[in-house]
C-alpha cells in the first residue's frame, strides 16, 4: 500500500516521496480499525477521522467541500491536513488541489494503510509546517478563484499554523459586489466605526444597508432608568435581554424578503445567539468585528460559536481562547476614516476653544486616572467622559464629561500641538505591560496628521514605526522627558506627524480594513457569494428608457457609470425640487423592492 501511494506521489513531488519513506512512525501515530472494519487513525491521542465509519465521515466532508467550492464558484482548492479517507472522495474535484499536512510522521501512517494513490496523482501534497515557504506555492497564491479548508482535527493539531495561512491566503478571482447589512451597536464608541465599515464598504463597491437603533437606545436607558436600583439587578438583566430579542426579531423580518449576503456586526451589537442562528438558517454568513480586549469585555464566549467568522485586534493571545469557545477568528487592526479625521485648517476661534499643548480624550479608565494627574502641571487637558468629578480633575477638563463627537475630536487633534495616547486599563496603574492590541485613537491621531504621544505596544511597531511616524513612551517619567522634548522641537513634531499621515493613509483606513475583511471572507470556512446578479449603471438604464424622457430626466441628474443601487435613488430622488413627480415615486417604490430600506431615525444621520 504504501509503495503504491508513493509511486503516485513521485509523479507529482519526488523529494517528498522519498522523505516520507525514510520516515518512521513513532508512539504518537496509533493505526486503529474501525467498526466499519476500514482503517482510521489516533494521533497524538486524538482521533483523526471516525471510529464508526471514517468512509462515510470522509465522503460527507468531501461534499461539504465540493459543494463550497460549486457555490463560490472554485478552481482551486487549498486543504489544511491530509485527512485519513477525505483524498479519496475529492477526486471528482475538477479543479486544482494543494494539500498541506504538518505531520510528515502522519502522513506515513496514514499511506501505509489507506490507498489514495489516484488522489495524489491529481493534488499537489506538502508536508511543512513554516507558513512562509506554503505560502510561496503556485497553487497558494493562485490567481484563480480559491478556498481555504479544512480538517477539524489538522486544526487542532497545528492551531497557530492554520491560523497564519488563513491569514496570508487570498481567494483570487473576481470579486463580485456583495449585500452586506451592517449592525452597529445601540450606542457608544463602536458606533462611529459601524459608521466608518459601512461606508468603506460603499466605496468599495457594496450595496450596504446601515440599521439605525437609535429608538431602541431610548428604550435600553429607560430600562436602566427605572432598575438601578441593585435589588433589580436581575429584572434589568431580563429586560435588557428581552430588548435585545425584540431587535433580533426586527432585523429578521427585515431581511425576510430579500436576506444580504452577509451580516457584519461591531462590537456590542445587539444580536443574541438565537438570532444569529436564525440567520445562519436563512443562509446569511455573519461576520463580527470584537474590536475590544477580550480579558475586560467577556459576553465573547456566548456568541463565538454563533459567528462564521470573529475578526478581532490581539492576533496572538485571543487566538487560543477564541478557538476552546468555539470561534473561529480572524485578526483585523482598527483604522481611521479619512472623511471625518483629516487634516483642518482652523479658525482662531476653533483654537481659541481647542488650543493647548497637551491633551488627552477618552475615557476615564482606572489606569488614566492614575497615570494623568502627573501631568496636569504641564497643562494637560482632558476630553471625555466617565472622569471622576473631583476639582483636581474638574479643573483640567473645560468640558467636563461631555461625550465629543467625531468632528469635533478631529478639531481638538487638530489644535493640539502634543496628543496624548494612553491605552485603556481597568486593572493597571498607569502603562499595560501587556500591550497586545492598538486601538483605534493610535490611527485616528495619526490619520489627523496630528503628532502623538503613545504608551509602548507590542505590535506598535507592525503599524507604525516609533521615532519615525509615532513617539512613544513606557512610563510617567519617559512622557514628561518627551513632552519637553517635543514641546520645544517643533520641526521633529510636525515631520513626525507627516509621516504618520502618509503611513495611515496608505496602509490604516477603514477601506483597507474592509479590503481584508471580505477577502478573508471569501477565503472561507464559510462561502461568501452575491445572491443577486450585479445591478445597471446609470447609463445602461438610460439607454433602456428612451421612451421615458421624465424618468431619463430624474436618472440624469446622476453619473453614467454609476451603479442604480438605493444610494444612487436616493441621491436622484434628492437632488429634485418641488413634489414628487409620478417617477420619483416610482423610483422610491424600486428601492422598496430591492430590499435595502434604512431606518432614518438618528438626528442628521443619513445612511
């Protein structure tokens, strides 16, 4: 059996071929015999296919994998472990297979006892386990349309391997425009970034559709309101669940007539675990963004089996976690978003009102409160809210705890001459020694050309490089020194600042993180493909209605090569004077009927 198998792997991979004949099997391959009577596999002490019948396992996850490569329309296919039987069913794959097994003592074993000899005349095997010499091959980096699979059991074998090709995998192909239904939170800060994803996405092509929960944040503060009392600890957390089942059951019947391709929900989105089993019922994939340290905020658990795919900000130590509850994650950094935090020129009274040398906005965490008091002789400003409301803190706050908006933090970035940049802790008394993530002030400040001041973080310099595009400092002394410093070198400053502008905006916007988001997405585990063909440009519907000269009227107020999505309605619709004529309306009525309705409830917000 084995010479067998290898004579067909000779064909493809001679070196290979060679290298496995010369290996041995060791005590952690064990050769077992299923009920079946067919050959399976424990390795490491875990089984590697069925102890029933591994057949039958084989040839379903083989399907499974045909018919996600038939929805996504496949012709490269890039399977994370060798599998036991699964080889033998994927011969009717018509395109290209390239099979990564870490375990060159595994694969012996499993040659020595399963005939696959047709399978490898048709795949490329590689047996590696450093992710930068797979990555190199042909059939890895494809232009063609490709998925990345897996077994559940490689998985669990070399998690970190995995984990980084998953990574560097692109799918190829032509992306086609997707209907993505974006799903901020009630309130706080990552409703600015639901904000920033939706309107990437537009960019890039997207029909998107922003839901709006600003009456159900009234309805979330009246039931804080009426039970803060802690007696009523249990009743508000009943009441607060009950409220977030009534929006799950509002984006259900929204979507009922004309479900989006996918579901991108942010951080502390109002989605509970029955809803996003119903989606996934609906045939919906549901992404989510946990741009939050997951040692603080922990409702993660319940919710990471509930997601095709978690994106989120500590790459290294949210991985192994992340993957024992369930979730299968993906890293993704934070941006900014050039439309809101740019450079200004300022008039003098935004710098009077905004103007200092130093300042520092966010919140009141335990370790800023700590950390911040050594600088208020240096004049240091504080914007923000949850900040306690003593006069040592009163006093360096001219708008004490007072929630700034995104336009407004851009005009104290901008009139700052020195930002401050102190990472969030509940637990630690000034700088994390942890580190492990960058939050999204670290881009903002950066993509506002504003020079800034931030605590040293492990991955800092992957983003931007100390010294260069941003300063950083380790702890109260080294931010006083550095403080002066800049303070009185204002060329260094202002070219520091430079290059960070340059740097985020070529590497840390919104758009680029959205870029990577879908292409992770359309990589896999889960398929990701328009339901709808793609819609008419402007042009194309004005060549279709000559016959309408009222209709071409309304159209025309819009670019030929504009796609007619409900965006573009809108805007032609808008741009109009006076009532609406028999065409606006019935312009109006398609947009009903391409299933993109938005809420517009939030004051001066428009999606």
């Amino acid at each position: 059996m084995l010479q067998r198998n290898l004579e067909a792997l000779r064909r493809q991979n001679p070196e290979l071929a060679e290298e496995i004949d010369r290996c041995l099997t060791g005590p952690a391959f064990e050769a077992l015999t299923a009920s079946s009577g067919a050959p399976t596999v424990r390795f490491d002490g875990r089984l590697e296919a069925s102890a029933e019948n591994p057949e039958r396992e084989a040839e379903r996850l083989a399907i499974h994998f045909l018919e996600r490569a038939a929805e996504v329309g496949a012709t490269r296919m890039v399977l994370f472990g060798l599998g036991v039987h699964t080889l033998h069913f994927l011969e009717r794959f018509e395109g290209k297979l390239l099979v990564v097994e870490p375990s060159l003592e595994l694969c012996r074993g499993v040659l020595e006892r399963v005939d696959l000899a047709r399978g490898l005349e048709r795949c490329q095997l590689i047996v590696a386990s450093d992710p930068a010499s797979i990555a190199c091959h042909p059939l890895f980096q494809g232009s063609e349309r490709g998925l990345f699979l897996s077994h559940a059991t490689a998985r669990r074998r070399a998690p970190d391997l995995h984990d980084d090709l998953a990574r560097r995998f692109h799918p190829g192909g032509v992306a086609s425009p997707l209907s993505i239904a974006v799903i901020p939170p009630l309130y706080g800060g990552s409703l600015p970034v639901a904000q920033a994803c939706a309107r990437a996405l537009r960019e890039l092509g997207h029909y998107v559709r922003e839901l709006d929960f600003a009456p159900f944040w009234a309805a979330y503060q009246s039931i804080q309101r009426s039970t803060d009392d802690p007696r009523l600890a249990e009743a508000s957390s009943t009441l607060r669940a009950g409220l977030v089942r009534l929006i799950g059951e509002t984006v259900l019947a929204s979507f009922q007539l004309d479900p989006p391709d996918l579901v991108f929900a942010v951080a502390q989105a109002p989605l509970d675990s029955q809803t996003l089993d119903r989606l996934r019922a609906m045939g919906i994939t549901r992404a989510f963004w946990f741009c939050e340290d997951f040692r603080v905020m922990s409702y993660w658990r319940e919710l990471a089996r509930h997601y095709d795919t978690i994106f989120h900000v500590q790459p290294d130590e949210f991985s192994q976690p992340l993957r024992e509850a369930g979730g299968y994650g993906v890293p993704l950094q934070m941006a900014f978003d050039p439309t809101v935090t740019h450079p200004l020129e300022l008039s003098s009274e935004q710098r009077a009102r905004y103007g200092s040398d130093l300042s520092f906005l966010g919140a009141g965490y335990h370790n800023r409160i700590q950390f911040l008091p050594a600088l208020f002789d240096l004049g240091l400003r504080i914007y923000g809210t949850e900040w306690p409301k003593d006069p040592v803190f009163r006093d360096a706050m001219p708008e004490p705890n007072v929630r700034q908006s995104a336009e407004t933090s851009n005009l104290i970035f901008n009139a700052t001459r020195l930002n401050l940049n102190l990472h969030s802790s509940p637990w630690c008394d000034g700088v994390n020694p942890v580190g492990d993530f960058l939050n999204p002030r670290t881009f903002e400040l950066a993509g506002a050309c504003a020079f800034q001041l931030v605590d040293q973080r492990r991955d800092l310099a992957l983003a931007l490089q100390p010294g260069v595009e941003v300063e950083t400092f380790k702890d109260i002394y080294e931010c006083r020194k550095k403080i002066g410093y800049y303070l009185e070198h204002e060329d260094e400053r202002l070219e520091i600042a430079a290059n960070g502008r340059r740097r985020a905006l070529a590497e840390h916007t919104y758009r680029h993180r959205m870029e990577e988001a879908i292409d992770a997405l359309r990589a896999g585990p889960a398929p990701l493909t328009p339901r709808r063909p793609d819609l008419p440009t402007v042009g194309a519907v004005l060549e279709s209605c000559r016959d309408e000269p009222a209709l071409a009227a309304v159209l025309g107020r819009l670019e030929p090569d504009r796609v007619v999505d409900t965006d573009a309605i809108t805007l032609a619709v808008a741009s109009g004077e006076g009532e609406l004529s028999r065409e606006e309306k019935l312009l109006l009525y398609m947009r009903e009927a391409l299933g993109e309705t938005q809420y517009f409830n939030a004051p001066g917000q428009t999606s």
